[in-house]
C-alpha cells in the first residue's frame, strides 16, 4: 500500500492512503484539485492540482473524478457585471405578462 504525503495548513505533513484523497479532474488543467479530510484535525483540506501533481496521485492509486464543466464557464465574457439591480429589474419584468415580447424586442439606446 503507497502512503502519500500530503500537507495540512494547521497540522502539516500528514500520512494518507489512495482512498483517502479526491482528485477532481476538470476539462481546464485549471480547475484540477484534490483534497483530503485532515487524519489530525479533521479539516477538509483542498489545494489545486498542476499536471505534475495529477501525475504523482495517480500513479499511487488514487483514482479520479471527472468533474464537468459547461463549456461558456471557459468562454471569455466582456461587457458590464450583472448587478443586483440587472436582477431586480429582470425579476419585475417577469412579473407582467408580456415580458417575453418585452425581453425578445431589441432595445435601441439614445
């Protein structure tokens, strides 16, 4: 059985077990993680995970989980934040009932 080593941010380096670690892999090297619930503290513990990483948990038996991601998470988005306000006004619209043809129609600004 591997031990792999592994660090707690309150206990340090701990000792743990293939099973003892999820490994989530993601369609972006990004969003690759693994974390562990802490053998000394019981914290759960997650950090991100690089190729290198990924690479040395598998080759000690961890085995992973895909994690799916929806394709416009990755997408670049340019144009103003939604607000709370965006949102309330979204909301009011749904309140009459000709906000489909409402939100449909293009609104020209001046």
């Amino acid at each position: 059985m591997t031990t792999i080593k592994a660090t707690c941010t309150g206990c340090g380096e701990v000792d743990l077990k293939a099973e003892d670690i999820l490994l989530r892999i993601g369609a972006a090297r990004t969003i690759n993680t693994y974390g562990f619930t802490c053998p000394g503290c019981a914290e759960f513990v997650e950090k991100p995970a690089d190729e290198r990483i990924v690479r040395l948990l598998l080759s000690g038996g961890v085995v992973p989980v895909p994690v799916h991601v929806p394709a416009e998470v990755l997408e670049i988005h340019d144009g103003p934040t939604i607000t709370y306000d965006d949102v309330l006004d979204f909301h009011e619209r749904l309140q009459g009932d000709d906000w489909f043809s409402e939100l449909a129609t293009p609104r020209t600004t001046h």
